[in-house]
C-alpha cells in the first residue's frame, strides 16, 4: 500500500496520541487504562481541515488500543524506509 494513502491513518493515530500526553512523557492513556480498562471515556476528535470536532466516546482499552495500533503503524512505517534507504536499488 502505497505510503500516500497510509498517511491519513498516521496522521490521525500521531495526532490522538499527541493529544493524549500529559507532558510528563507518558501518554495519559496508558495512566487510564491502568485505573479501570472497561470505565468509558468521551473525546472531542477534529478531523483535519475542519474545525469542528467530534464526539467520540470509547472504553479506556480501546483508547489504549487505537493509541498502540498507531504508534507501531508508525514505527513499521519508519522502519520501511530506512530499509529502503540502506537498499543500493532502492527506487531504481
């Protein structure tokens, strides 16, 4: 799958995650999980190029899940284009 469609995805995981800091370096997901997995929690998601915002509401563990689902879709996505830049054919 080509990165360009991917990007949107990547976007969307980087930005929850980015939101869910606590500026202590861990994400506050991680600190609700631990509380109580199955408590639901209502989030205001701003889809880009709106300003609105949706509500969004999900049990702590999905969070927690859609947190981790795009924080390895964007190491997977990091670690494919070093391989591509270690590779002497790569793009040829």
């Amino acid at each position: 799958m080509p990165i360009t469609k991917l990007f949107p995805v990547l976007l969307a995981g980087t930005l929850l995650t980015a939101c869910a800091s606590t500026g202590e370096g861990e994400p506050a997901l991680a600190k609700a999980e631990v509380a109580n997995p199955d408590e639901i929690t209502c989030r205001t998601v701003v889809k880009t190029g709106t300003r609105i915002g949706t509500k969004v509401c999900k049990t702590n563990r999905a969070w927690a899940a859609g947190s981790r689902s795009g924080r390895n879709m964007a190491e997977d996505i990091q670690r494919k284009s070093m391989q591509g830049l270690a590779d002497p054919n790569y793009g040829n």
